[in-house]
C-alpha cells in the first residue's frame, strides 16, 4: 500500500524574485533571478540538475507554451524540461512532479519554477483569455469576485452572521497581511492599511471591496530538490523536507446538484484530510506552526481556516478577530503578506508561499522571522468556489 513521500524528498536550494509590476522584466528575466538564488543557495553547478518541470498559467500572455522559454532563459543543459499548468496551483504541481521524479528515483536532483508575466497587459486583473470552447459557452460572464463574494453570502447566512460581522472579521484578514507584507522587501505591496480603510473602500462585488481582493504581479518562484542522502553528501544537517503533497479537484459534485451548500470548498478538506495523514499529523491545531493560505479574497482565506481543521465551523471570524491567524498568533498566517501582498503571479504562488514557510523552517526570514517553527502548510485554491483544484504542501524541518 502507498505510504507517500513524507521525507523522502529534501528542498536544497530556493529562489523568488521580486513581485510586482516588473516592466523591466520579462519572463526569462524572473525566472534567472529566481535561479540564480536558488542555485546559489543549493550550493551546486547547474549541470548536476537532471530534470525540470515548469509551472505557467497564462501560457499566451509572454512566457509561451511548451518547456522552451525556461529551458532557454536558463541555458539548461538539454535536460528533459516538463511544462505543468493547474489553475492557480501550477506552481505546488510543479514541484510536485519534481519531487514525484526524486522520490522515485527517476533523478537524483530536480527543479521546480513558477512563472507568471501579467502586468503587462494593463488590465487590472487576470487577462480573460478563453478558457476553452464549452466553458466560455455555460460561463460567459463570470468573474473571479462574483464567485467568492456569493462563498461570503452563503456564510453569513448558514452561521448566523451579519454581513457587517462578517465584513469586520475579512477586514481584518486583510490588515494582518499588509502589517505582514510591510516587512517583506519583495512583496508587491508593502503599505500598511486599517479596518476603517478596507471597509470603506469601493465596493467590487459585494461584501468584496478593493482591499478584500488580491491583485496579479509579475514573478517566479523555484526549488531544487533531492534526496535527504544526497543532501547529507553536500554537507547539509538541518534541511527542510517535503511531508506531504496532495491535490483534490471537483469531479462537479458542487454544480450538480444541492448537496454543497456553498459555505466553503468540497476539495480543501479532502486535501487536508490526505496530507495530514501523509503527514503523520494527527492535531494540526497543536502540530502546525505557520500556514500560507490562498487568500485571494479575504473570504477565502475566512472559510479556509474551516477547511483545514483549523477552526471549528462557523468559528473562523472569531478565530481572526481574536488573533490567531496574527504573526503573533497560535498559527501565524501569511506571514509574507500572502496573495494580497506578496503577489499573485499565477504559476509562481505555490513555489512562493513554499519559499517563505522554506527560510522560516530554516530561521533565515529576517524581520518576519517566527521563533522556532519545525512545521509549516502551504495551500493553493485554483478556479472558483463550486469548481476548482485544491492542493496542500507540508514542509518540515528534518535532520540527516
């Protein structure tokens, strides 16, 4: 029976460029500084890399279909290059083949790189590419925040909240991030803001107003990864391994029929449910130490902290008021800023929220840094409420 690779994979090197509106960046321009980073930190030669995958999105808009553009930008040395796309879990299904390939012994060292170049097209939000011929047929006129606004309308009313509660708590959600985001010299945005501020911002979609969403940026993001005995040869003690990887997608349960009531996501919980067990985490209130979440609306990460266990249903608005989603919190929660500050480059957001929990794990986070984390979960949302991809990462500080 399947055990998962719990350990079996160690993260040597990472890299993340800078996010934001990079204009004088192209795509192979993220992916080299994200490289160079990584490689630096990994300590080795690029030719020792034996196998890359590479996580786009928005393939049309500059980076291009195909492995070319990172094999290319980065002067690979003719290794086998795999181009992965999964909604905004590209980047976590990029290191997912990566550390699939090592855990199988398929290679002793691979690469994994989230890219995304969207700014350049001046649009405000995600470029509305066609989404494929049927889609754009039964959904022609939906929009990212009219799909989680409606999460927050079904909330309130199954647990009893006034939308201003509720409103409040999201609020919050998003306060924490900027006061987060603020000590991260490449996020995106670095301002702090106020409750009063997120609740008296135009409105998007109600109860969703400016500050309740996250915006796009340009950036990448990359790990190298091997094997703990490899890393052990290289010189490493402490190193940070990978304890679970899982995805969950709809199979169009939520748009069928009335069995999903639209309070939070059917794909989360079952991610959760099989990574915690990978895992070997039995209390993730008790044995997780920071979570990087997709906030890309403040709701989202509201009903996510439900999802994963980590709040009790219909609790999570008390939980965030009270702090414990706070830096100094329980469970401190995009302690990078997240989606809403850091940057959502599509492809990149995976690799970038396992890039923060990789130097917290590691003591290397600087002004953010937590005392002493040894656990951390990453956790990618792509698509929309009724209809998307889950996946979970769980990193873990691991002696070799």
């Amino acid at each position: 029976m399947a055990t998962g690779i719990r350990d079996k994979v160690a993260i040597i090197g990472m890299g993340c460029s800078q996010f934001g509106e990079r204009w004088d960046c192209g795509p192979d321009d993220l992916m080299v500084e994200a490289f160079g980073e990584a490689l630096k930190d990994a300590g080795i030669e690029r030719d020792r890399i034996d196998a890359a995958w590479l996580g786009v999105f928005f393939d049309e808009q500059n980076t291009g279909k195909s492995a070319l553009p990172m094999s290319m930008a980065l002067r690979l040395p003719n290794i086998p290059v795999t181009r992965v796309e999964n909604l905004c879990a590209t980047g976590t299904e990029a290191l997912r083949g990566a550390a699939y390939a090592v855990a199988a012994g398929a290679c002793d060292i691979a690469l994994a790189m989230g890219v995304e170049k969207l700014k350049d097209t001046g649009y405000s939000g995600l470029p509305e590419r066609t989404k494929g011929t049927f889609e754009d047929l039964y959904l022609p006129t939906s929009t990212a925040p009219g799909a989680f606004a409606q999460l927050a309308g079904a909330y309130a009313a199954k647990y009893g909240f006034s939308m201003d509660e509720l409103r409040r708590a999201m609020a919050h959600v998003s306060v924490k991030s900027h006061e987060n985001g603020a000590k991260n010299p490449k996020a995106h945005l670095r301002s702090r803001i106020t409750t009063e501020q997120v609740l008296g911002a135009p409105m998007i979609s109600y109860p969703l107003g400016v500050f309740d969403c996250c915006g796009v940026s340009d950036g990448a993001a990359c790990a190298i990864v091997t094997t703990p005995e490899i890393a052990r040869s290289l010189g490493r003690r402490d190193v940070v391994t990978i304890k679970a990887l899982q995805l969950a997608p709809s199979n169009g349960v939520e748009m069928s029929h009335g069995s999903w009531d639209g309070t939070h996501t059917l794909t989360t919980p079952l991610a959760a449910k099989r990574a915690y067990a990978e895992a070997g985490i039995r209390d993730p209130r008790a044995e997780i130490n920071l979570i990087e979440v997709h906030d890309c609306f403040s709701i989202t990460e509201l009903v996510v902290m439900e999802d994963l266990g980590l709040s009790d249903p219909g609790r999570a608005p008390h939980d965030i008021l009270d702090g414990r989603y706070d830096a100094d919190g329980a469970i401190p929660c995009q302690i990078d800023g997240g989606l809403k500050c850091f940057g959502h480059p599509i492809g990149a957001s995976g690799l970038r929220m396992t890039y923060e929990i990789y130097l917290q794990l590691l003591g290397r986070a600087g002004d953010r840094q937590l005392r002493s984390p040894t656990i951390g979960l990453a956790h990618n949302l792509g698509g929309i409420p009724n209809r998307n991809v889950a996946s979970i990462n769980v990193l873990g500080l691991h002696k070799v």
